[in-house]
C-alpha cells in the first residue's frame, strides 16, 4: 500500500531535508513492505525552502512539490497537499522536525486494524509560557461545542483514502481542518504525544495567524458567537426589566433611586459596548458570507514539480 505524506512548508530551509531523511528512514526500517509518496507544499517562503524541494525532486522521484504565486497560509498548502496525495492513506505532517516520525508505523498500525482516522493529539508542547496559555484557552473555548478535540489540538494525523476524498469535497472558505475532520465521523484512533522542542529556523506562526485560526474554528464549525449573542441579550433583557420596576417601585415610595448622571453613564458604556460586539459578531459572519458568494479558490497554484 501506498503512504502519502503531505507537508506544507513556509520558511523551512534546512529542515525540509532533515525530515525527508527521517521518514525515509522509517520507512526503510520499519514499513519496508509500504511504498511512500511525500507532497511539499512551498506557502510562498522568501527563503531557499523551494530549491531544496527540487534538490530533493531530483534525487527521489516519489517526492512531488508543489508552490503558490504567495503565502496564502498553513491550511491553504495543507488542501493543495491533500489534492495532489493519491496514497491509500494519507498523513498530515510538519516540516519543523517538531512532529515525531517514530509514532508513524503505530499509526500505520492502528490504520491496518480499522481505524479510519489516526489522530496523534499533543499532550504538552516545548514552546513559551504564553503559547501554552493561549493554547490551553483556545481549546477550551472550542471544547465546549466540539468536546470531541483533544485538549492540545492536532496537525499531526492519518486518514484513510476515503476519508480524504470526503475531505477534500468539502468546499467552503476559512476552513477549520481539525472541525472539518471530526464532523466526517468515521472511525477515530489517538495517540497522544509531547510536540518536540523546533531546532531549526523559526516558527512563522505569529499571533495574528493563531487569532484568524481561532476565529475560523470558533466561527466555522461552532455556534458560540450566535448562542453568546442570544444569552447576553436575553440576560441584558432581564437586568432592564429588573432595573425599571426598582425605577416604578423607588417613584411610588416617593424616592429618587440611583440620583446623578453616573449610573445612566455606566448603563450606556455597558449596552453600547455590548452591542458593538455582537455588531462585530455578525459582522465577521457577514463577511464570510461574502467570501463564499465570492467563490474565490484557497489558494492560487504557481508550479507543480
């Protein structure tokens, strides 16, 4: 059988060989009887990620490359990989050496004795204080309408040829890989695992690409925003109709309640805040409305090697 293996790279050089070696390595070792396909997919890197695509071309024909005109972002390269895989099973892997190779004849394993979909789900993580932090609330965020997720998420995956075909007919824009895969419901296996410290280069993935990942999942494949818009006004509703009868209750005793222009401030502030966020809530929905009618691709394809 044939294992794919599809790699999105974005300023990887010097790394991008190193991994070639490991999972060639694994394969000659331990999955000698599996023939294996690598797809890179260069996200528009500025450095010489590309050149060492086509060194490594040159020596192995089972590596194909692919590149964009720009950088159109991680999960863009990962749906151009996944087009051009045509393994019986296909796996999702970083080219930062930070996703070990060594779990992969277990997830061929677990693939063999059923399992349609093999997720290798972090545990913990070799990175900063803060990325932790913000990780751990960003999945728990998403947990509450997908509790199906790992805590620590997951890249790192297996997926039968099946599966991947249903994947890959999903066409929408601003789409959340780990939701999109779960929501298919076939047969699911995990394999939990520490993500290893990066060595080489450094991590392109800066806090405004994590906060459009983050709202892309929330927004795409869960109702929270449109249920936190419903609760904030019904409980806004609620606090009105409590604050007006003390308003009835304090004339009818013949009292001023609340005297000064501080309180009307303060509920003015609050309301007004509230409703530009839900204004900013539905205007996020909006806009992705507008991207679908658009039907503007992923991502814009310049060569394949």
């Amino acid at each position: 059988m044939k294992i794919s293996f599809v790699i999105p790279v974005y300023h990887n050089e010097g790394a991008i060989s190193k991994t070639y070696e490991k999972l060639v390595s694994v394969f000659s070792k331990d999955l000698p009887e599996h023939e294996y396909e690598i797809v890179f997919v260069d996200d528009g890197s500025k450095d010489g990620s590309l050149r060492e695509i086509l060194s490594l071309k040159e020596r192995d024909p089972q590596v194909k490359g692919v590149t964009f005109t720009r950088n159109f972002g991680q999960m863009a390269a990962m749906l151009a990989g996944f087009k051009e895989a045509t393994g019986d099973a296909i796996i999702n892997i970083s080219a930062d050496m930070q996703d070990p190779v060594e779990l992969i004849p277990q997830m061929i394993e677990k693939w063999q004795t059923g399992s349609e979909i093999v997720i290798c789900h972090r545990t913990d993580r070799s990175d900063s204080f803060f990325s932790k932090l913000y990780s751990r609330f960003a999945y728990g965020v998403l947990r509450m309408a997908l509790p199906q997720i790992p805590p620590g998420g997951f890249d790192f995956v297996l997926m039968d040829r099946k599966v991947m075909d249903v994947f890959n007919a999903i066409d929408v824009r601003h789409r959340f890989f780990q939701g999109d895969l779960l929501w298919t419901g076939y047969r699911t296996s995990f394999i939990p695992y520490v993500r290893l410290k990066r060595t080489i280069g450094k991590s392109q993935y800066n806090f405004s690409k994590k906060l459009k990942n983050f709202l892309d999942a929330v927004l795409d494949a869960s109702y929270l925003p449109i249920r936190f818009i419903s609760m904030a006004g019904l409980l806004t509703s609620f606090l009105g109709v409590l604050y007006s009868a003390s308003i009835v209750v304090s004339w009818l005793r013949g009292e001023t309640p609340f005297a000064g222009w501080a309180p009307i401030m303060i509920a003015i502030l609050l309301i007004g805040g509230l409703i530009m966020v839900m204004l900013g809530v539905i205007g996020e929905y909006i806009w992705r409305i507008n991207e679908e009618v658009r039907k503007r691709p992923n991502y814009v394809i310049r060569d394949k090697f």
